[in-house]
C-alpha cells in the first residue's frame, strides 16, 4: 500500500523524519509532531504520550508497551492500523500523520 512518503533510503543517516499527530482529545502536553530517525506507529505513540500526565493509562509501565484495549482508534494517514498487515508495529516515514482518538461507547 502506497501513501506517497519518502523512502527511508533517500533520506541521509541520521536525519530525523517528521509524523505528525492529530487527535480531537484535548491533551496539553502531547506534541503536534514527532521527531524520529525510524520507527513504527507503536513508536510514535509510545514517544508521545510518555510525557502526558496519563501516560500510565496509555503505556504499560513493566513493559513500556502500548496498552490496546479496544478504546483506541489509531489510524496512519488515514488508514486504520488494523487494517494495515502489521498493525501498530507498520513502520512510518518522514510526513505521514499518526490520528489518535477514543472509540464512542455506548450502552443502555
């Protein structure tokens, strides 16, 4: 699946690449972008929520994982991750955009 990113091999060793993240959730401390040399969604959520007040909801503290309980609906450029093959663990490149929000629940 094509998102028209820059390949990882066109960018010079050590240069860090941009993801952007979006949330609708009004969360102060988390960061408009993040800055990486290489990772996977997974990396980029771990990045930036660990410095949120609620990071210990979000990432599992024995293992530093990011905790999926069905709550989240995480999407890389639109996309959601699990319809992509890997899931979070689906790597990421300099301009995509990571989407981050809470699944509405209901009941009665």
């Amino acid at each position: 699946m094509a998102f028209g990113h820059i390949a990882r091999q066109d960018r010079r060793p050590g240069t860090l690449m941009k993801i952007a993240l979006k949330t609708i959730i009004r969360i102060p401390e988390l960061p408009t972008e993040v800055e990486m040399e290489e990772g996977t969604v997974r990396d980029v959520l771990l990045k930036a929520f660990a410095a949120t007040h609620f990071a210990g909801e979000i990432i599992e503290p024995e293992t530093g994982a990011f905790k999926q309980d069905g709550l989240w609906d995480v999407r890389l450029n639109d996309v959601p991750c699990y319809s992509l093959p890997q899931d979070l663990d689906s790597p990421v490149h300099d301009g995509d955009t990571v989407s981050f929000s809470f699944l509405p629940l209901g009941g009665g």
